[in-house]
C-alpha cells in the first residue's frame, strides 16, 4: 500500500494529566502531518517539518478546519441493546427485566444479530468509536455476527458471548458447561484473527452460578491474552443482591476475585459504589474500570468517584454502555462525564477528558502499544473533527482562546455531527459528507 499523507491540526494525549501533569499529558501541531502506511501511522508531526521528506508523488489530504485525533475507545457497550436505547424504565434491575432481556432473547435469530451488528458497528463509527469492548447476547451466534462485520472493516474490536446461568428468563440462559465450551469455540474461532480479541463475559455476578463462575475462571487461565468484562458495583440494590447470594464473600468485587477474575485484562463496568478494599484490589491487580456517565445518570445509578480511581491508581476508561447510555457518541459522553464530576465537587480538566476518551481507554485495554495515540508505529485509527460542525459550534470556537478551550467546547457541544471521518488501519470507515 502507498503512504497517504493527512494534512489538519493534530492532537493526541501522551499520558495521564493525573501522573505526568497537564502541560506533559498532551502533543499539538496546529498545522500537522500524520503520514499512513500499510495501516500504521508512519511519522506525524509540523507539516512545515515533514513535507519536505515525503517520497515524491505521496498524496497530501487537506482537511480544512478540522482536528485529528486517535480514534475513540468505548470500554463498555451492549451491541444487542441498540435497538432498545431510550427505554423509560426504574432503576437498573427493573429496566433488565421490562426491556433488556427480551430485547436479547431476539439475538437467537442469526438473521436478527446480522442486522443489528451492522448497524450497531455503523453507528459506532459515525460516532467516531475505532475500538470498543462489546456486550453481545448470551448466544454464541451474536458474537459470529459481530465479529463478521468487524472482521470485514479490519477493526480493532473486542466482544464475548454473555454468560448467565441463573436469575434470568429460561431463553436466555446457558449453564455453568455450555457457556465454557461455546466461550471456547468462539476464542478459537476469533481471538488473534485479524485486529480482534474475545472477552470471556459473565453479564454480572447475580447471574451467574458459582459454577459457571468458575468456569469463566478456567477459560481465563487456559486462555491468559483473552479478557474478562462484567458489571460490578452499579446499582445499590444491585449490591444487595450480591450480599444475599455471596454472603461468604467480604465485597462486590471480592465475588470475582474468589473465582480468579481479576486481572490486566479485565474490566468492570461501572464501579460507583466501591470501598476503599475494592479499590486497593483493583489497583493491586491492574484491573480497569469503565466509567460510564450517561447511562449512571439515566438509571439514576450515581456519581462516579474520579478523583478515588486516581487516588488508588485505578485504570479507568470510558464507556457509553448503550443501551443503558443514551449516546454512541463519546464526545457527548465526556459531556456528562464532566458533569457527573461537577456534582461531586471536582472539574474534569479537557486534557484528562482526552486522554480518557483515547490513550486511557487503550491502557485499560492493554492495548496502548498499538492504539489510542497518533504516535509512529501505532494502527491507524483515527478521527477527523469538523471544528465548523454546527454554525453554533463555529461561532463559540470562533471566540475561543486556547487548545483547551477549544477541546472543553468540543466535549460538550460535540456529538456525531462533529466527526467528519473516521479511518481504521489507514482506510475511510465513514464519511459523514459521503
Ligand atoms: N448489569 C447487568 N446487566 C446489565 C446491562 O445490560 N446493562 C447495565 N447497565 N448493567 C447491567
Ligand atoms: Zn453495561
């Protein structure tokens, strides 16, 4: 493949503003270069600087007005619940029951995944999303659907068949055995084919025997690259539940560290109500949180405590966990991020909104090497921002006055209006003006 040049400002996190500071956590080039090839980001940098060195005849792409940055990472998301986004429901356990699960009992029809995996991918690359950690439904075949669709846009994606062996509806129940052996299968089938990955996914400890706990246990240590995504901690009466089926187990998260699910690679959506054990724990174990904004507010689940992951040196990366979130887009989610932080007291900085929307996701994923910034060597994931979008969004840009300024407006004006283009290993998954 011939190098393609990308000319427009250029932005990437290069580290956590919580360790490194805000002036070290960040890269600009007003006027920048990111050269592509072979799917890889090749050299970025002041386009004054890199366009005397490019081979003769390498095509030079001007984005007008635009931003580009890495690709968004979504660390925690239901493909099968797209079609039921924006349901009026309680809290947590009741919208599961009214809305969530026959929603999914729909994903036994192969016909049914293939379509909602197609829009679901579509939407998630409107939005700008090159990479996210996927729900899919209890059914094996769900995941065949998504991966397909993933596999067939060279996509760097991750998803796992739910495990639920109790407490649920008898058609959407597998056991402790099918779900081991049909977890295996499908990491045999996809885990390391093209840019994609399998997480083993209990859907939650309520739903899951200890049996089939352990089970998932096992598919970890026989498959140590593979990752674990869950829920933990969300809901107060979620919580309680816990209590009354583990009642032998000292906290929420202590349910999975009994049966070995701590881990690099695992990932606990949620993590609202923790203690300060849990939080040790996670930290001690390199275990990552998705911290997911618009749907805690929507189902009324609470205020997720920053400042605390920090403090324990917790991974943390963002989430929209459609369809309990209410948006694709993870500019909007950093929108309600930052006020989630505002009604706890503490003021979400753009540089830290950026880092988690991108470099931060990547970390929690372990994935850092290969996605999350623009730097040479990386995929080439990427988003083109229309600065211009909206005319309001063109007019308050029009009166801002510095990188962050710029970035603070753009996370909470922006939403899948603003992205222009979205490339995955160096093509053009989406066009919003195609
Ligand atoms: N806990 C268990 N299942 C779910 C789910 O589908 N969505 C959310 N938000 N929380 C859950
Ligand atoms: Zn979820």
């Amino acid at each position: 493949m011939t190098a393609i040049a990308h000319r427009a400002a250029l932005l990437h996190s290069l580290a956590d503003p919580a360790e490194v500071g805000l002036d070290a956590s960040y890269e600009y080039h007003a006027d920048g270069l990111l050269l592509v090839e072979d799917g890889r980001i090749q050299a970025m940098g002041p386009a004054a600087e890199l366009l005397p060195t490019l081979p003769t005849g390498t095509p030079v792409i001007e984005h007008p007005h635009a931003l580009i940055t890495p690709g968004f990472i979504d660390t925690h998301i239901h493909y099968p619940q797209t079609g039921m986004i924006a349901s009026y429901a309680e809290q947590l356990l009741d919208w599961l029951d009214t809305y969530t699960f026959p929603t999914e009992g729909a994903f036994a029809d192969p016909a049914k995944a293939a379509e909602v995996a197609q829009v679901f991918v579509g939407e998630l690359l409107r939005n700008g999303t090159t990479t996210a950690l996927v729900f899919g439904s209890v059914h094996p075949q769900s995941v065949d659907a998504f991966f397909e669709v993933a596999e067939r846009l060279d996509l760097r994606m991750i998803a796992g068949k739910v495990l639920m062996d109790r407490n649920a509806p008898d058609y959407l129940q597998d056991t402790a055995a099918s779900a081991y052996t049909d977890s295996k299968a499908l990491i045999q089938r996809w885990h390391g084919k093209g840019r994609l990955h399998y997480a083993v996914t209990p859907r939650f400890a309520p739903t899951s025997t200890p049996e089939q706990l352990e089970a998932a246990g096992r598919l970890l240590a026989e498959h140590p690259d593979v990752y674990l995504h869950t829920h933990l901690s969300e809901n107060l009466k979620e919580i309680d539940w816990v209590k009354a089926l583990f009642p032998e187990r000292a906290n929420y998260l202590d349910v999975y560290d009994h049966f070995q699910l701590l881990g690099p690679r695992s990932v606990f959506a949620h993590g609202i109500h923790l203690c300060d054990a849990e939080c040790q724990r996670l930290h001690e174990t390199g275990s990552a949180v998705a911290h997911c904004p618009t749907s805690n507010l929507f189902l009324g689940s609470g205020l997720f405590d920053l400042e605390r992951m920090e403090a324990f040196k917790v991974n943390v990366g963002l989430g929209t966990d459609v369809g309990a979130g209410t948006s694709f887009s993870l500019l909007q989610t950093l929108g309600e991020a930052y006020k989630v932080q505002q009604l706890r007291g503490h003021r979400l900085h753009p540089f830290k909104s950026l880092y988690l929307a991108t470099l931060g996701g990547a970390r929690a994923l372990r994935l850092d090497e290969r996605i999350g910034s623009l730097a040479p060597g990386h995929d080439a994931d990427f988003v083109v921002l229309d600065l211009k979008a909206t005319p309001l969004l063109d007019f308050r840009l029009q009166q801002a006055k510095s990188l962050e300024e710029t970035l603070f407006v753009l996370t909470t004006l922006g939403d899948d209006r603003v992205v222009r283009e979205t490339h995955a290993a160096g093509r053009l998954v989406h066009s919003r003006d195609a």
